[in-house]
C-alpha cells in the first residue's frame, strides 16, 4: 500500500500540544543518527519531508506527519549520543517517554536499529522501557547496504539472542535501507493491515 499523501502537520514540545488522538498513530524512534528521517522520507516516497543531517541530534521535537489524511507518523527525538547538554537529553527522554506512555491512539512504536553495529545498551533499555509500559513496537535494522550480508546477520542474531534474555519472544523484526528502498512494501503493509483491524475505532 504505497503512500500518496503525506505533510508535515507540526511540531510539539509536549504530549498536551499533540494533534487530537482521533486517527491511528505510529512513531519512529531510535538512536541518533541511526537514519531515521531518512527512512521516514523513503517510505512517504518525499526525500524531503523529513529534515535529514550527519550531526546527531537533529531532530528535538515530535515531528507530525498526516498520511494520505488518514494517519499519522511521528517522527520522536534520537536518545544516546547528540552534541547537546545532559539536561536537554534529559528532557528529549522526559518527552519520549510520557509520549509512548500515555498517547491514547499510538498502535505501534517502530525502533530503529543500526545494522552496521553490535547490540547497543541503550537500544536494549529503551525497548525494556517498552515493554514494562505495555507499548506495542516492532524492530526495523536500518543501513543494512552498508554492511556485508555476513555481518550483518551476525549482528542481527546477537541483537536476538540479547533481546531473548529479557523476552519470551521476539518482536516484529523489519530490514531495511533508505537507499535500496528494502523494507518499504513490507512496513507500510503493515501499518496498512493494523490499520484495517482497527477502523472502526477511528
């Protein structure tokens, strides 16, 4: 189910400025730099939708996208490493969390992953968090064409074998790759089948 529509609706500092809960929501997150923007602006098919950089950090707000005037894509601040104070990642991670906690209409948070390296002990935490809320979420490896195929599924099984250390079962795993387009059809029919099962609550 390709993405015919998609604009940017607003930014927001807080969860009480967010747009009404009144449509399906589903939220990207993840480490700084881990290509999140540009993984947002592959699957709406607008390279410039989402605001992509080298630096760590860019995004600082929950970032709104209406999609073919239906549902919508947040687009959350990266935790771990940015060239910011302590304080301000505090409030980042303040913000996320009370976002994922208590926004009534978000189905789904999908975490990004970096394919190109180990298991990270912040990726980890942040899905724990996840987890002990009760917070729907999928995996999605990002920057998977960088990395031979070897490496990365080595990578990919140890982040597994962590996660099972905490999990009974695994989650939804997408692969992906903003330059490729791998993963693409596989996401967003996804979001299109939870949006399906959930329509007349909407």
């Amino acid at each position: 189910m390709p993405i015919h529509k998609a604009e940017f609706v607003g930014s927001y500092t807080r969860l009480e400025q967010c747009p009404e809960p009144n449509v399906p929501e589903y939220a990207f997150c993840g480490r700084s730099n881990v290509g999140k923007s540009s993984l947002i602006n592959m699957l709406t098919g607008h390279q410039k939708l989402a605001k992509t950089s080298s630096t760590p950090g860019k995004t600082q707000l929950l970032n709104y996208f209406k999609i073919d005037e239906y549902w919508y894509l947040v687009d959350l601040p990266g935790y771990g490493f940015a060239k910011v104070s302590k304080k301000n990642r505090q409030k980042w991670w303040a913000m996320i969390k009370k976002y994922v906690r208590f926004r009534s209409n978000l189905l789904t948070v999908f975490v990004l992953v970096d394919g190109m390296i180990k298991p990270q002990k912040n990726d980890l935490e942040f899905i724990n968090m996840l987890g002990e809320n009760g917070v729907p979420f999928s995996i999605v490896f990002t920057k998977v064409d960088r990395i031979k195929p070897k490496e990365f599924k080595k990578n990919k099984l140890a982040f597994e074998e962590r996660l099972l250390e905490s999990w009974e079962t695994l989650p939804n795993i997408f692969v992906s790759s903003s330059k490729t387009g791998l993963g693409k059809d596989e996401l967003l029919q996804y979001i299109h089948e939870i949006n399906e099962k959930v329509a007349e609550e909407f």
